[in-house]
C-alpha cells in the first residue's frame, strides 16, 4: 500500500499507511476548510465514523443560538453530550 500524505494549512501530514487515519484526516480537513455560513448544510459523504456531528456540536463557529436547533436535528449521543454542556454554559437552559 503506498503513503498517502495530504497537505494541510501549516505543512504536510503524512499518516503513512494507514488508510482509516488518512481518510479521517482528510475529514478533519474538509470539514475545517468549509466555510462558516454552509457547516450546518453541507454533507460530509465521506464521515463513515459520525465525527461531523461530534464536530458540528464543538464548533465555536456555529453560533450559539444554533446550539438548540443543532441539538434536536442530531442522533449522536457523543455529540448531544458536547451540545448538553455547551448550552448548560451559554445561559440557553435545558435541552
């Protein structure tokens, strides 16, 4: 299997040849890379693990009064517990 390094904003990664971390590397990037105003919109096709969730619910870019809205749309129980914790934080109340 040949090394697959991909090039990130500060140098290049290179995760050799483990293809399961490339790929979510390469997922980490995508969803870095997107601009604010389509994170909630965009589908990831390539997130075989449920991470975009888990990112969308730590991601200080969504704003918090997307927090509730973002919190009834999601199934990830990892993720609900970021969102449970950042609305406990932001005054937003209960969930």
């Amino acid at each position: 299997m040949a090394t697959t390094t991909l090039r990130a904003g500060w140098g290049q990664v290179n995760y050799g040849n483990n293809d399961v971390a490339t790929r979510i590397g390469a997922l980490i990037r995508e969803y870095l890379d997107t601009p604010k105003d389509k994170l909630m919109t965009v589908q990831f096709a390539a997130d075989h693990w449920g991470l975009i969730e888990i990112f969308r619910a730590a991601d200080r870019r969504i704003g918090k009064g997307a927090l509730s809205e973002l919190y009834r749309l999601t199934r990830s129980a990892p993720a609900r517990r970021v969102l449970e914790r950042r609305l406990k934080r932001s005054g937003k109340g209960r969930v």
